[in-house]
C-alpha cells in the first residue's frame, strides 16, 4: 500500500471536488431531497462561510468567502478560477434533526458540529451517561450521512456519466 | 474540546487487526500499561497518557470505565511546560548580566551563551507548572471506527503513536482516499488509482 501521507497530498483534489459537488448538489436541488445510499434522504445546505483554494504548498491562494448567500456568486467565479473549495459551512436537515458544521475537504474532518433541535445538557442533569450517547447519536448520523453523500459522489465521479452528464451541467451552474 | 462540549470537532479513523478474544478485558489492560504519568516533580516538557473519559486525574480502568454500550471511550491526557518568550528573555538577560561581571565584563563566547540558554531554559521548565489537556476518544471496535475530539495534527500525531503502541493495531486516517477505499469494490479501485483532476476553469478545458 502507498504511503499514507503521500496519498492524501495525492488525493487532495478528490475531497475539494466532493465539496465543490455538494455544493452543485445543494443549489440546484431547490426544495428537493438529495438521497443518500443506506440512509433517509436529506435537505443539504451549504452555509455562510467557505474557503476556497488553488495549489499547494508555496504557491498555495487561498480565497475566505464569510457572510450573506450573495457572496456564493463571488465563489462560484473562484472555481471558474481554478480555486477549490477546502473549507466549507454545511447544514443537514432530516426530520426532527438540523445539524450545522464545517466540513475540511483534505481529511472529512468536522468542526464546530451543533444540532439546533438537541436538547443538550439539563441544568443539574447529572445522566453524563445518557448526554453521552446523546452526543454520540449527533457524531454517528453527520459521519453516516456524508460518508453516504461520498459515496454516492464516487459513483458518478468514477463512472461515464460524470463527463457525459454531470460535468455538463456542473459547469452550467457555474457560468449561470 | 471534548465529546461533552457544545460543538463538536473530530478526526475520524479506520482501527483494523485482530484483536484476543477476550478483547474489553484486553482493552482495560493496555490501557492502564499507557496510563498518563504526572509530571510535576520533573523538569519534563511534555508528556502524554490515556485517563478516564473527559477526566483529567482519574486513571483507572480495571473496572471497565472505558466501556459504554458499544463503545469504547477514554481521554489522551497531554501536559506541556512552556516558558513564556518574554520571561525567558528577562531571565536570560539577567543571568547573562551576573554572568558579565563574573567574568569582569569579557564578552560571552557563542558556547558560553549557548549553554547559558540551555541552562536559564531548564532553570525555568523547574518552575513552570505543566498545562494540562484532554482529548478524547471514542471507538467503535464492530464497525471498526474511531473517533478523535481533536483536529489539530499535532495532538493526532501524538495519538496515533500511543494508540499504536498501546494496542499494537493499525489505525489509518479518514481522509477521501482511505474512505473511497472503504467503499469501492477492487474494479472501482483501480479506476480511482487513474483519476485525474477535473477541471472546472475556463469552462472545463483541461489546458
């Protein structure tokens, strides 16, 4: 097997296309669910903060888009640019569930993760055990569903259709 | 930054290899050989130890604290000494100046300010009580999963060396290529290994 850490320099660009789909995904599904393999369907949104960049190491731009919807327009010119997404805000809706994070394009790593709808912890709650498997219900369902959203990524990314239909219509949302 | 915080960040990894059969018990073994060791009464910079979940002083598993339902849950505890820059510059400064007129004012030898630095750094290390911090873990041994509270790459560097060490099992990061390895059948496989970047400037043309 190749080395570890040389893969993931590798296959940086494989991440920064999967959020640069998702957010494909999100605008032009409208009010629509997007499915996801072995789970329910969801509401995919992409949030207010996004960073986008070009390149490696020294010759690395990077691009912080943060505030109003309106600045999606600016980052959509930063991908005809060349810039791909890194870093990006997302929310996840399904049923009772609205999960807000920021997903890293190099390692799937999420920060910042919050359910709006979670109780959290009670005041003088002293069930530690029980936030806990709270907490780890939050962690399981975001992990499950974008490790579905990828794969379903993989499956057009890795099949004709990709440069036959999605491309197409990917850069027709670009340029719209 | 933790499992019980508002907000939730963390790594995600694979842990594969075999594992005894009677593995939780196994598990509380290894894990109190790595327990964290205070460093208090040292000059250590660093060190680093598994404790109980989101607790800092407890450092006991033979009665199964690490497990929860399904789970397997535990902190990495690691203290750091820092010397602040400004009080080593005060400190080396005013060792610098008793050592001058030790000497009646001859200048210092690059060697002599060298070790003169070595020294004040130690000196202060002593004095310096070592910060704590807590990271935890939460794995999942059926789906082969792990969980690390932690998104800096030094402390998932610290980890991966003592979760190696303490279970002598590989554990690979999630990242998209180790995840589509995960997913893909061996065919599909082969075509991600030929992958080339798409291009989405200048309206997809690939210059």
């Amino acid at each position: 097997m190749r080395d570890l850490v040389e893969l993931l320099f590798a296959y940086r660009f494989l991440g920064r296309e999967f959020l640069a789909w998702l957010w494909f995904q999100s605008e032009t599904s409208g009010d629509e669910l997007i499915s996801v393999p072995e789970q329910e369907p969801v509401n995919l949104m992409v949030g207010d903060k996004m960073v986008l960049e070009t390149g490696d190491g020294e010759y690395r731009e990077t691009l912080v888009l943060q505030g109003s919807h309106s600045e999606h327009r600016e980052a959509r010119l930063g991908l005809v640019q060349g810039k791909l997404p890194e870093e990006m805000q997302l929310r996840l809706q399904r049923g009772q569930d609205e999960w807000q994070f920021t997903l890293k394009a190099a390692t799937l790593e999420i920060k910042g993760l919050k359910n709006k709808n979670a109780p959290g912890p009670q005041e003088g709650d002293d069930d530690q055990e029980g936030y806990f498997f709270d907490q780890m219900y939050q962690v399981e369902a975001v992990s499950a569903i974008l490790d579905g959203l990828f794969r379903s990524f993989l499956q057009i990314r890795l099949s004709p259709a990709w440069e036959e239909e999605e491309m197409p219509r990917l850069l027709d949302w670009l340029e719209a | 930054m933790g499992i019980y915080a508002k907000s939730l960040s963390f790594t995600r990894y694979f842990v594969r290899g075999e594992t005894p059969a009677d593995f939780y018990s196994w598990v509380d073994e290894r894990l109190q050989a790595f327990l964290f060791r205070e460093i208090d009464d040292t000059t250590d910079e660093k060190a680093w130890g598994w404790v109980e979940l989101d607790n800092l002083l407890q450092t006991s598993f033979g009665g199964g604290q690490a497990h929860k339902g399904e789970y397997l849950a535990f902190s990495l505890r690691v203290d750091t000494r820092k010397v602040p820059a400004a009080v080593f510059r005060k400190h080396f400064l005013l060792a610098e100046r008793a050592l001058l007129a030790q000497q009646k004012f001859r200048r210092l030898s690059r060697n002599q300010k060298l070790e003169l630095k070595k020294t004040v750094l130690q000196d202060l290390l002593r004095r310096q009580m070592p910060q704590p911090s807590l990271f935890d873990v939460v794995w999942h041994p059926g789906r082969q999963r792990l969980w690390l509270f932690a998104t800096s790459p030094k402390v998932r560097e610290i980890f991966e060396t003592l979760f190696r060490e303490t279970f002598e099992m590989d554990l690979y990061l999630l990242f998209p290529y180790t995840l589509a390895q995960d997913i893909l059948d061996p065919a599909a496989l082969d075509k991600l290994e030929l992958l080339e970047p798409a291009v989405f400037a200048l309206g997809g043309v690939r210059s």
